[in-house]
C-alpha cells in the first residue's frame, strides 16, 4: 500500500476512521497478594476447550492457523498498561499483565471497583509497561521480593486518598522522569528486579497465546520526556527472542540511544520495531530537523529511524496527534479529539510541527536531501488506558482510563489527569487494524512492519487502500 495515498485518503474517512491514527488498606494488601501469588506462580495456558488440544508444539499451531492469502482484518490493541506500571498502580490498577490479556479475550474483570468487559473480543493484543519503575513495581507486589517492606513502598500501599495518591506520583515519578537525568527512586531494589517483573510480564504473553485466535506480542514502553517533551516509544517483538530486561529512559535519555539499544537486539537474534505516541506533546522534539545533539540530522539517522520506526499512534486518551483545527482549518475534520488542555501541563504548546501531517510530509523532503524518509510511517492506534482495560473503546461502556482520576463521571467532567490533560479532554481511545494472512505472531507483527494497518476511533471498519 502506497503511504502516501493512503494518508491523503484519510479526510475521506475521518469522521469515523483516524489514520496512520478508594480501598482501604487491607482491601489493598488482600489485592496485591493475589497479584503477588499469581505472578510468582507457573502460568498455564488457559484457552477455550475447542483449543485445549496442546499436543501441538505453537510452531505447529501457527502453521496450521486458519489461512487467507488475501487476508484478513484483525483488530487489537499495542498500548495498554497493567499494575507494573507505577502511575497505574498509584491510580488503583490491580490488573496483572495475565488479567489485561485475558480481559482482551473478553473476560469480565473488575475495574473501577465494577464490573467491566468488551463487548466484542479482540483478535491481538500486547501489554505495554512502562519499563521505568517495573522493577519496584515487582518489589512492590511480592511480598517474597527483597526490599517489599521499605517504608516508601509501604507508604505506596497504604495511599487511600486521591490526593495523597497524586502527591506521591508527581514527587516520585513526574520530577524525574521528565528531568533531563532521571533516576531510580532510592527503594531500587536492583536489576535482579526488573527482569523478574519482565519475566512476569512475558510468561502471561506466552501463557495466553491462541495461534488463529487470539495473538499476544510481547512489549513494553520506553517513557522518554526530555524536559517534559513526549518522546514515549512502544517496542513491540515478533516473536519471543527476547533481551533479559527492557531498556528504559533511565538507561538511555533519547531516541538514537533507544534505537542503538534496538539494533544491539537484532544482532542477539530479536525482531523488533517501535511504535512513537503523543508526538502533541512533544514540544517539536518528535519531528525535530536536528538530532539530540542539535546537529541535523543525517542519512544515518534517517536510515536508522525509518528502519524501527514504521509507525506511529495516531490516536489515545491523550488525543489526537495527526491534525489540529487551529492548523488544518480547511480540513473540516481536523477539530476531532485536539486535547487542547495539553498545553496546560510541561510549558507544552500547540504547534503544526508537533502532529503527524506535518511530519510526513517533512518526510517527503528529506527523501530528496538525504535519500531515506525517516518519517515513512504507517499508522497504528491505541488506547494508552492506565486501568488494564484493552481497547475498552465503546463509548457507552466507558469507566476512565486513569483510574482515580477520573473513575467517576464528575471527575471526567471536572477532573485532571495529572500533569497531563484536563479529564475532559480525553478521548477513549483508538483500536488498530491490520491486514495479515493469519492471527499468528508473525503475520500480525509482519503486517505491522509493512505498514499494512489502519486505525479507527473504535468501529471496527475494515478498510483497504491501494496505491502505486
């Protein structure tokens, strides 16, 4: 599919399709046993009984997965968080990586403190933590791990009050995270813990893999926010060759250093891309003509970046990132989902340069000057929903997306999301379809890589362009 007619096809379809787009405490503690139990303990597979058969090795699974040389449209989610995530966990997540899986197969979980389920399942789907803080998100939740009983974390589990809660996050997770040098916290228990907490993470990614059913790909989120701009990458694996940890913004501050990571992978036999999000706030840092060192940037970079990145969210609670109406004022779709209170939060501002038209079409210069368009995307969609719930875009089944803050319909009128976006100005989200032969790992992540995908705002539409 031509990238470029598919993207000027977009206003066709934008009024549906965005392209390229409290407990107490022993209540807690009773929650985060179970957690802890269940992350510690061997994770079977579960599937439906007319998938019990597991003679099979998954090679032969994938092999005999139902087959559409023309293929097929599947829809699912590559931007969702579970109860590793710290800001998730602050805001009341209990769902472990499993549980978000499962829910995407449409199972009811509890979220919110009700319960909550798809009203239709979905065919892929990949857990995205942030891999900041996953490993005292372990220490956290298993009472066996070392360091479980410091004080910060206890503090953490006792929090009850909403602003307790986000006074913890903001002096925890927000003033390093977005400085230029973030750092562990002081109750770090050490590296032993953060490839606990991705082994965890990827058992359930193994544990809940259907091949011609239901698709898991493990993933994770590296949160790069030099000065609060919004670099957030989602890595995505095709398959389970996998490094021993993720890397994070606190290993590696900026993008080359994060592809650097990535190109290290592929020599050690992994498969991956990355996914950008939010470029909106990325006070022109997403887009920017010159490198992390202030040089322009080069047929390297470009090679580089059009390598891993083959995509880019479109769309998530957050807002739209591909247009705005204050810039795109003839394009009479261009005001759906701005998230203007963005520019509330981090000495952000609205600016043309910060959305995804822009960036492509900037692209399209620098395969003149430099001979490589490292802006070539394809477009994806997702939710970024901090309450474990995958692709819950339906919007008459909508509890939030940012727990307490704004679990409640007052707080979605009225409420923020801290340091973000003004409850009000969420979206629910978006759902990515791609075209793929099978719902096999290979084929959907295949598809991904080909830039075979399209997004809606959560009607599942199938749409196909050519182009040559």
């Amino acid at each position: 599919m031509n990238n470029i007619t598919r993207y000027i096809s977009a206003p066709l379809l934008s009024t549906l399709l965005l392209t390229g787009c409290s407990q107490k405490s022993s209540d807690a503690e009773k929650d985060q046993s179970n957690i802890a139990k269940e992350s510690l303990a061997t994770v079977a597979i579960n599937a439906d009984e007319s998938y019990a058969a597991q003679a099979d090795s998954i090679e032969q699974q994938e092999a005999n997965a139902p087959t559409n040389p023309l293929k097929n449209a599947y829809f699912g989610e590559t931007h969702m968080h579970t109860t590793y995530s710290l800001d998730a966990y602050i805001g009341g997540n209990r769902m472990s990586p499993r549980d978000s899986l499962q829910f995407a197969q449409g199972m009811e979980k509890m979220i919110n403190g009700q319960p909550q389920k798809l009203h239709r399942p979905l065919d892929f789907a990949a857990t995205t933590d942030h891999a900041e803080y996953i490993g005292e998100m372990y220490t956290n939740l298993n009472e066996e791990a070392p360091g479980h009983d410091n004080a910060q974390l206890v503090e953490l589990r006792g929090l009850d009050k909403y602003e307790d809660q986000m006074a913890w996050f903001v002096k925890y997770v927000i003033k390093s995270n977005r400085g230029t040098t973030p750092q562990h916290p002081a109750f770090f228990n050490g590296e032993e813990s953060v490839k606990s907490a991705w082994q965890v993470i990827t058992e359930a990614t193994k544990s809940e893999y259907k091949p011609g059913v239901f698709t898991t790909l493990a993933a994770f989120e590296w949160s790069g926010a030099p000065t609060g701009g919004n670099l957030h990458r989602n890595i995505i694996f095709r398959d389970m060759v996998l490094p021993e940890k993720p890397v994070s913004y606190i290993d590696v501050n900026r993008e080359e250093g994060l592809w650097n990571w990535m190109r290290e992978q592929e020599k050690k036999g992994s498969t991956l891309l990355a996914i950008p999000h939010n470029s909106n706030a990325s006070k022109l840092m997403m887009f920017n003509p010159n490198d992390s060192t202030g040089k322009a940037i080069t047929t390297e970079y470009a090679q580089l970046r059009n390598h891993f990145e083959r995509l880019i969210e479109m769309m998530q609670i957050k807002g739209n990132s591909e247009v705005h109406r204050k810039f795109w004022p003839a394009d009479e779709f261009a005001d759906f989902e701005n998230a203007d209170s963005l520019a509330n939060y981090s000495k952000r501002v609205m600016d043309k340069r910060n959305f995804v038209r822009w960036g492509v079409i900037e692209g399209l210069k620098y395969t003149q000057e430099l001979g490589v368009n490292p802006y070539k995307l394809g477009f994806a969609g997702g939710t970024d929903n901090h309450n474990g719930q995958m692709s819950d875009v339906a919007e008459d089944n909508f509890v939030g997306g940012h727990g307490v803050a704004d679990d409640s319909i007052a707080l979605r009128r009225t409420g923020v999301v801290p340091e973000w976006l003004s409850a009000r100005d969420e979206s629910i989200g978006s759902i990515t379809g791609v075209w793929a032969e099978k719902n096999t790992r290979g084929a959907i992540w295949d598809a991904m890589y080909n830039r075979e995908t399209f997004v809606t705002s959560g009607p599942r539409i199938q749409v196909r362009l050519f182009g040559g």
